[in-house]
C-alpha cells in the first residue's frame, strides 16, 4: 500500500477513529436529552446496535459518518484514490450491513432514523434536530 505515513503514524492515526461516543453521537444525545427524552446508548439485543434507542417510542437513532457508511450523494463521503482495491469492499460491506440491520429492525417492528454526519454540521444541525425530535413522537 503506498502510504504517506509509516505504519506506526498509520497505526495511530486509525486507532483514534472511534466507532462510540464520537462528536455527533454526543450532539445529538445532549440535545435529545436536554428536549426530555430518555434512551439507551448502544442496546446490544438489537441489531446494529443502535446509538440511541428510545424503548418508550419503540424508535432507533444511528449516527453514520458520510465516508464510512457510503453516505450516497454526499460531498464528504468519496472513495480514497490510493488503495481502492481495499477502501471500496470495505465501505461496501458497511453499506450493506447497515440495511441489513435496518431492515431487521423494522421487520421486529422499531421505526428506524439515520442521521448522517453531514446534516449535524452547524448551518443546518437544528432543522435536522428538530426534525429527529417529530419522527421520535410519531
């Protein structure tokens, strides 16, 4: 692999991606929490462990990263241009695991939101909130 840093700068760098508790994830559960609503932070019974879920609305919340979950359409979500033969299965397999674990939610009957990385940044995070906060209440 062609790399720009050595492996132990690489190794680093990957070991500080986080899949818990990451920037969005807290945003959006400080300001669910402070609308008054109560949830469960990575419920491993149900698939995918869900970030948030809210039993009392029988509702799941994933917060999907626009590059590591294929975020289609998005501007920060593109393939990296070195090592491709790597990144695209990759990204595709995490694609394809997310609508698996969608769909076998829903099918167990729990309404299902993603909320992408790109629709928390600051210009529009409260439209996207607000509405995070109607499809919770049904």
């Amino acid at each position: 692999m062609a790399d720009n840093h050595s492996k132990e700068i690489r190794s680093f760098n990957m070991s500080r991606i986080r899949s818990k508790h990451t920037k969005p994830e807290v945003l959006v559960r400080k300001i669910l929490f402070s609308k008054g609503f109560r949830y469960k932070i990575h419920d491993k019974a149900l698939p995918g462990k869900p970030d948030l879920v809210f039993p009392k609305y029988k509702t799941v919340v994933f917060i999907h990263g626009c590059f590591w979950h294929a975020h289609s359409g998005c501007k920060y979500f593109v393939i990296p241009k070195s090592n491709q033969s790597y990144w695209t299965p990759k990204i595709e397999k995490n694609a394809v695991r997310d609508a698996t674990n969608e769909a076998l939610l829903e099918e167990k009957g729990w309404n299902v939101i993603v909320i992408w990385e790109c629709e928390l940044k600051p210009s529009v995070a409260e439209a996207t909130l607000m509405r995070v906060v109607e499809m919770i209440k049904g």
